[in-house]
C-alpha cells in the first residue's frame, strides 16, 4: 500500500516532476496555438472589410426597404440583428427573396419545405414572429408551392424589423460612424461630403452595436 509521496523512490519522484513538465509544455503549445488561430481568424476578418461610402450609409436611414436592398445594407442589418439575437428576421426575408426567384417547381417544392421548417413551423430552429393565422396560411401554401406563398410571411416580418429593429438600427453607433465624414467627431462635423468612403468591417460590427 502507498505511505505517501515520502516513501516513495527519489527516480519515482523526479519522473513525476518530469512528467509534469512535460505535459506543462504541451498545455502551454496548445494556447499558443489557439492564440494564434484567433489572430489568423480577426486578421482574416480586418483584409474582409469594405469601403461604404457616407453617401450609401446615408440612404440607407431613409427607409429599411433601403437598407434591405443593398447587400452591405443587409450584411450591416444582420450583425446587428445578431447582437439582439434576432437575426431570424432578416435571414427569413432574404431566404423568402431568393425562393421567389425559384423556377423549377421540384425546387421550389423543396425550398419552400424548407424555409418552412426552419423559420414558420412551431417551434423551428430559427422561428420567427408570426401570428396564428399568418403561420396557418403559409401552411396550407406550401402544400401546392407558388412563388407567393411566403409573401404574407414575409411582409409581417419586414413591418416587425421596420417598426422595431431598425429603429434601433439607426441610433447604432457604428451605423452613426458610418453617416459621418472620417476624421470628424460627432457633434463637431460639418457638412457632409458626397462620395467620402467609410472603412466598415462588417464582421466587426456586432460588438459596436450591442
């Protein structure tokens, strides 16, 4: 029976302390690259980024069908969504916009399950916001798939992101940097200039925004 670190051999206890050592540096080798992974991932985001020039970010505080229709617009709208934790919303409308340009009725057939399952049905991985009518009636669309049958979906969704999220969209402190000319501080700028460029990473956005 063991008595004890003390009664054991002296070689017992030095391979002990080597194997400590041993697995020390392999921890330490693990996090060193796990740090380094993390840099390469935010250094690929920063070459990501995107020049937005004032003059798009401003109209895009015109209206959300603005916003919506320009692909950094809808990127700049999803990260910010993200921080709500409610990015279902635009993600439902985006994928409602690409199933309307849908030919193929065996696709559509497809898609149309799909889009369904994943953002309508009761509890569905990302569902969204619907009243009990609304879900019914897309319900029974995707039963004979036309390339309307989410129209009424989408347009209570779109009424939930204009009246709500995008609201607070507008007051986002990254969409306010973007709306001001570079090198102004807020409160102290002058007029705009047309055609001034923002450097916006989008995939950077989600923290300014919570």
């Amino acid at each position: 029976m063991c008595k004890g670190l003390a009664a054991l051999p002296a070689t017992c206890l030095k391979s002990a302390k080597d194997m400590k050592h041993r697995f020390g540096f392999l921890l330490q080798k693990s996090d060193s690259l796990s740090d380094h992974t993390n840099s390469a991932h935010k250094k690929d985001k920063s070459v990501a980024s995107k020049q937005i020039s004032v003059t798009e970010a401003k109209k895009w505080g015109q209206s959300l069908e603005h916003l919506i229709s320009n692909e950094d617009g809808v990127a700049a709208f999803n990260a910010f969504l993200k921080s709500e934790f409610s990015e279902e919303n635009i993600e439902f409308w985006v994928a409602c916009e690409e199933y309307k340009k849908i030919t193929s009725p065996a696709k559509m057939i497809t898609k149309a399950k799909k889009i369904y399952e994943q953002f309508v049905a009761v509890q569905s991985p990302k569902e969204v916001n619907l009243d009990s009518s609304t879900r019914e009636e897309t319900s029974r669309n995707i039963q004979e798939p036309t390339s309307s049958c989410f129209d009424e979906a989408q347009r209570r969704i779109f009424l939930l992101m204009e009246k709500d999220s995008y609201r607070r969209f507008l007051k986002c402190k990254i969409y306010q940097d973007m709306i001001q000319e570079p090198g102004c501080n807020s409160g102290s700028c002058g007029a705009q200039k047309n055609g001034k460029q923002y450097n916006s990473d989008i995939g950077q956005m989600l923290p300014l925004c919570a």
